[in-house]
C-alpha cells in the first residue's frame, strides 16, 4: 500500500495524542507529522529533555497552534512510569491516540530497576503499565458522541526469535544470559509481547476501543545504527532494498493511529503499510495472551493513579 501522511491522514482537530519514546526516530517523525494535522495536544516521553526541547521548539514554528508537552520517564523502572502518567492524568482529561513506540533492542543481560529482564521491562512492561494506567481516560474518551481511541503498540517481525514456549515466565526476573536465551531472542520475546497484549487488550475492550500492534519496517535510525556490525549487516542483507528512512518508518504508525478504522482488523498485527501481518502459531496463541495478560496484571498490582 502506497502511503502519504500528506494526503492520507485526516484532520486531528480536537484529539489528545500520547506517545512514548518521541525525543527521536521514528517517535520523533511520527510527532512531526501528527502536528501538521492540527490535534489539540500532543504528549510524548523520553528520556532526553535536550532533545524534547529542540522538538517543541521546532514544532512551535511549524505547528504554532498544537500544544506538545514532554513528560520526561525512563521505561526502565515502573515508578518511573507511573509518575509519567500522574502527570498526564493531572493535564488532560482525554486520550484519543495512544502509542506505544519506545524499546530497546540487542541490550546486553541487564535487569531492570524493578527486576525483570531489561527487554521485557522496557518493551511489554513499561508500555503495559501505561496502558493500565491510562485505561480509564481511553475509555471515558471513547463515551463521547464521535468518538474513535485507538492504542497502537510497536513491535517487530523480529518476534519470531521468541524462545520455546513463546514467554518463559518463569525467568522474566533473570537476566536470561545463559544457553538457554540470547539476546536476540530476549528482544524476540518482548516484541512477541507486544503482539500478544495488542491482541488481549482487543478482546477485552474492543466495542470501545480500536488496538493494533505493527512493525515499522527496518528503519535507519539510532535503533539500528548504533547496533554491532554483524547485526547491522545482517538487517541490510536479510532486507537489501527496503531499509527505511524515519519519515518512511513513522508511516504504519501514523495509518494505525489514524486511517479509516474499518479498515483495521482489532487486534491484528500489521507490517508496512497496513498489510496485514505474517503470524507464527505463538502470535495467534489466544491462551498464551491471555495469561500473558493475568501475569501482567500480576505484577502490576502495586502500581495505580
């Protein structure tokens, strides 16, 4: 599918937008382009308050009327989370769009701050807390006459280095780092997360609220360029004439966030640009996402606004 935010995107008038991990890549374009169709306000997260500031600043000249707030959070620990979305909640009533763009990828064996494996924490945890917390205001929002919430969740077609199993409970507050789990597949097992809880997070509330998960292609930015020789080759070999530029990355993200929503299958996992995505059977696993979920809630029991 052929794709132009320009021509594609409809006019956001009206529409709170949040969005984590926007101080670069692909988060970064995908704010510059929700500007352009006039939402009332924009949040984003990160962890780098420079370079918010130079995105505000140059969205202050571009899109003067739209309103962006950083709410700085580092994803690495859930109280971080948390005080993110107190301070969303304590400046706006609404939530029309929510995406759930920050990860990681190919981290050395780290465990977080609160004790999980740093892929997870980072990539399903963190996001699943913001959704929790979050929810009511998606939902309130959805009650409104015309209404249209949608969470979009990246992932990656790199879910298919998942482990044996799917999501091995059992280890998530492990390192990982022996025989049994490489890196690569730590990081395949958070993005498979990501597809799962889309999915879940579908069935649960899908009369109310539209949720996708997508991969953004393979795109040139710190994510990939800052990652080792042999993984770098090895993106540019397995995808030699279709590595992306951020503009191009930000695409899927911007038709989920925002397309006709009867073109969305709720739940789904789509690839770029709003193709129906290739599935694995743990992608599909509905008992797997669902206790994927319990787990989740689980461990987020502490947490709440």
């Amino acid at each position: 599918m052929k794709y132009n935010p320009a021509k594609d995107m409809p006019d956001l008038s009206g529409k709170s937008i949040f969005l984590t991990g926007g101080t670069g890549g692909v988060g970064r374009t995908a704010i510059v382009e929700f500007a352009k169709h006039n939402p009332h306000r924009i949040f984003f997260t990160g962890r780098n308050a420079s370079q918010a500031s130079q995105l505000i600043a140059t969205l202050k000249s571009t899109s003067p009327a739209v309103e962006v707030v950083f709410l700085k959070c580092d994803q690495t620990s859930l109280t971080s989370v948390n005080d993110a979305a107190k301070l969303f909640l304590s400046q706006s009533d609404r939530l029309d769009i929510l995406v759930l763009n920050a990860g990681i990828m190919n981290h050395p064996p780290a465990l977080s701050a609160d004790g999980y494996e740093i892929h997870f924490a980072v990539n399903h945890l963190a996001h699943a807390l913001f959704i929790k917390l979050l929810l009511p205001t998606l939902l309130s929002t959805a009650e409104e006459p015309n209404s249209d919430v949608r969470v979009v969740a990246l992932t990656s077609q790199g879910f298919g280095m998942h482990p044996s199993g799917g999501v091995v409970f059992k280890d998530l507050r492990t390192t990982q780092s022996g025989s049994m789990l490489q890196r690569a597949t730590r990081y395949g097992q958070s993005k498979l997360a990501n597809i799962l809880y889309a999915s879940e997070l579908a069935r649960r509330h899908g009369s109310q609220i539209t949720g996708c998960s997508i991969h953004p292609g393979v795109v040139q930015t710190e994510l990939l360029t800052t990652q080792s020789l042999v993984v770098r080759a090895a993106s540019w070999l397995t995808h030699p004439f279709s590595v992306l530029t951020p503009e191009q990355g930000a695409y899927n993200t911007l038709w989920a966030a925002t397309s006709d929503k009867a073109k969305i299958v709720n739940g789904e996992y789509y690839e770029p640009v709003g193709v129906p995505g290739r599935h694995l059977r743990m992608s599909r696993d509905e008992k797997l996402a669902k206790e994927l979920w319990e787990w989740t809630e689980k461990e987020l029991e502490g947490y709440y606004v």
